[in-house]
C-alpha cells in the first residue's frame, strides 16, 4: 500500500520539484540581471559624477582666471586714476599760480587735441590706453 501511493506521488512530487527548480532558476537569472543593470547604472552615474567634477573644476579654473584679471585691470585703472587726479590738481595749482597758463586753460582747446582726447576713451582690447592713429602722445 505504501508502495502504491509513493509510486503515485512521485511523479507528482517530481513535478513539483522540477517546477521549483525552474522558478528558482528564472528568479536567479532575473535577480542577476536586475543586479547586473544596477552595476551598469552604477559606473554609468560614477563616469558622470567624474566628467562633472572635471567641469566643474575646469570652471573654477576659468573663474580665478577671470578674477586675477579683473583684479590686475582694477588695480592698471586705479593708478591711471591716481595719474589723472594729480596731473588734474597739478594742472588747477598750475592756473590759480600762472596767469599765463590760467589763461590757456580758459581757453579754446588747440586743433586736434580734442579728436584726441575722444580717440584715448575709445575702449580697447590692450591696457586701457589707446593712441589715436599716427599721433604722438603730448609732450612726445
């Protein structure tokens, strides 16, 4: 009898096993897939991060590069201030002292001087300072 029902059974118990072992195997193969895109996702997010990080650092490069120059520029333009505001007040001193040159002052501006004096304001891609086509500077 007992014999008669595990002859029965054992097919069925066969086939269960063989149906678990199918399921356990898709279900492994799934679940290494699974792991093996999130691997790739993983390197792929890292590669990324790095290429970021290069810009990124490459962009602060370019930053301090930009800030030492506008620095170096603010401090030209601060001497070419400095230049200016003493050759002003050496030039008022020079009209409340010289009748002469008080009188030169409070006149008309020589030909050319003014055309002169427009070109040097034009902006530039060099130090700031600009000499007008084929002219000397004054007192040159």
């Amino acid at each position: 009898m007992i014999g008669r029902l595990l002859g029965g059974v054992t097919p069925w118990l066969l086939a269960v096993l063989i149906g678990l072992s199918a399921f356990q195997y898709q279900y492994t193969q799934r679940a290494a897939a699974e792991r093996d895109r999130a691997e790739m996702q993983a390197e792929h997010a890292n590669d990324r991060a790095e290429i970021l990080k290069r810009h990124q650092q490459f962009q602060r490069q370019q930053i301090q590069t930009l800030n030492d120059a506008l620095a170096e520029r603010d401090r030209a333009l601060t001497i070419i201030a400095d230049d200016i505001r003493a050759s002003t007040a050496a030039l008022q001193s020079l009209g409340e002292t010289d009748a002469e040159a008080r009188e030169w002052l409070d006149g008309d501006l020589p030909t050319g001087i003014t055309d002169w004096l427009r070109e040097l304001q034009q902006p530039s891609a060099g130090d700031g300072v600009r000499l007008p086509n084929g002219t000397e500077p004054p007192n040159e």
